[in-house]
C-alpha cells in the first residue's frame, strides 16, 4: 500500500518551523505541507474539539483518506487520556508545549518537547497527558476508519455534543472523497 506522506519529511517540515510564534507557525507549517503535498492539504481552517479516550483537545484536519490522516491537534490549557490502540501507526509532531506518556510498566515518563516526535507503532496504547498547553501536528496511517469508533465514543458516553461529531463527520467525508476522486485510498 503505497501511503502519500511520508514521515520523515513531515518530520523535517515541523523542525523547520518550530520556536515561532503560533499565530504564524501554523500558516508556515501549512504552506510547507501544501508546497511538499500539493493536492492533498485542506486549506479550510475550520477547527472542531475532539474528545477521545478521555482526554479533550481541539484539531483540525489538513488531510483525511481511508489510509491517512493529518491533523493540528492541541489544547491551550491541559489534559489528558488513552491514546487508543489501532491497527494504525500514529506520529504526534510537537510543534509548542510538552507531551507526557507512559506505557504499562513504565516507571518513569516519555517526555516529548518542540521538535520532538512521538511515535506510537500499530496495536500499541499508552497514557498520555498534555501538562499545561501543547499543539502538535498529528500523522497516522492504517486503517483509519478503524479508528473512528474510539474517536466517537466520548461523544456517546460523556459529551453527548452531537454537532461536533455531525461537524467531524462532513469533514472527514468530504477529505475522503477528494482522495478518492485523485485515485488515492
């Protein structure tokens, strides 16, 4: 399966903006993703809290097909939960802020800081906390809508805020379906 982005690059994207200010990293980080895949970021910047595994944060997609994802996800003021266990590998680009994970047995924390990234490998979970503030540019790939379910499930259990999933969802779709429509998957 041949995925259209690509890790490493990502990765060197996000070391060439890191230590600017938000307000104009986040448009810099965009242009550098559009420049290196042209066609498969959206510019829409229409943002959509996401709580999953207990945790809460605010994200928007720059990129969504059936195979992958590319996400801004972060919170200005903290929190922390389960990171899900996928049949997808997931890497969280630290952009601002500090990251804290953990895995059963672990007596001492993964700390993840500007720059850094954190990869999670398919079929494993750990714990994670955002001590005060952190945004982040999120890349996964698998099979994504395998992980809808855990990224929904708050929303049955504990949020009940309907028109954040009804919001995700028409996102989602309409990534897919762009992909799709360039013969990607």
């Amino acid at each position: 399966m041949g995925f259209v982005f690509d890790p490493e690059t990502l990765g060197e994207i996000v070391r060439g903006v890191v230590g600017q200010p938000m307000p104009r990293l986040l448009p810099q980080l965009t242009e550098e993703l559009e420049r290196a895949y042209p066609g498969h970021i959206r510019r829409p910047d229409e943002w959509v809290f996401n709580n999953a595994g207990g945790a809460m944060g605010a994200m928007t997609i720059l990129h969504a097909s059936l195979t992958e994802y590319v996400i801004l996800f972060g919170t200005p003021i903290g929190t922390e939960g389960h990171s899900g266990r996928f049949w997808a590998e997931d890497f969280f680009y630290i952009l601002e802020g500090e990251q804290w994970a953990y895995e059963p047995g672990e007596l001492v924390r993964q700390v993840y800081k500007p720059g850094d990234m954190h990869r999670l490998p398919r079929g494993r979970a750990q714990g994670y906390r955002i001590p005060e503030h952190c945004w982040a540019l999120e890349y996964a790939r698998g099979a994504i809508p395998l992980m809808l379910p855990f990224g929904f499930a708050d929303t049955f259990t504990s949020t009940l805020d309907f028109p954040t999933l009804w919001r995700t969802l028409r996102i989602y779709g309409a990534s897919v379906l762009r992909e799709l429509s360039q013969g990607k998957v």
